[in-house]
C-alpha cells in the first residue's frame, strides 16, 4: 500500500510541471485574446474587415463564381460555416 502511495506521488510530481505549463499557456492565450479583442475594437473599419472576414469571403465568393449554384445566397451562407474553423485561428 505505501508503495502504492508512493507511485501516485511521484506520478502527480512528473506532471506537475506539465500541468503548470498547461495552465501558463492557456493563461497567455485568455490574455492574447483579450488583447486581440480590444485591437480589433479599436481598429478602422477596413483593416478590421480585412483582418477578420475578407479572407474567407474571398474564398466563399471564388467558390461561388466557379459552381454557379442555383441558390447563391444560401450557398455562401453554408460555405462560411462550413470553413469557418480554418480561418477562425487567423484571427
């Protein structure tokens, strides 16, 4: 049983640190993102836009342009939830 103590102890201490390093970066990821939140607030309209949804309306549009699809409208609205994952880290 004491070995048994023993090995959880030294288990928590070899990921101790990796818990702690963890939490640091999620830490300065929150305060990135809050910063991040307050630029994009104080940004003039184009460079907000430029940096926020151009890029993946760009590409909706290109997409658009090529299939032509009956329902236009309703086809862009799918494609930017579709993609909107792979240019949310973009921001």
């Amino acid at each position: 049983m004491a070995d048994d103590q023993t090995d959880a102890d030294q288990s928590m201490e070899g990921s101790t640190p990796r818990i702690v390093e963890n939490e640091k970066t999620h830490h300065e990821k929150t305060a990135k993102q809050k910063l991040d939140l307050q630029t994009l607030q104080t940004l003039p309209t184009r460079a907000y836009l430029d940096q926020t949804v151009v890029p993946i309306l760009l590409q909706g549009l290109s997409v658009l342009a090529k299939e032509r699809p009956p329902q236009p409208i309703e086809f862009l609205a799918a494609f930017l939830l579709k993609n909107k994952s792979q240019f949310e880290d973009r921001n």
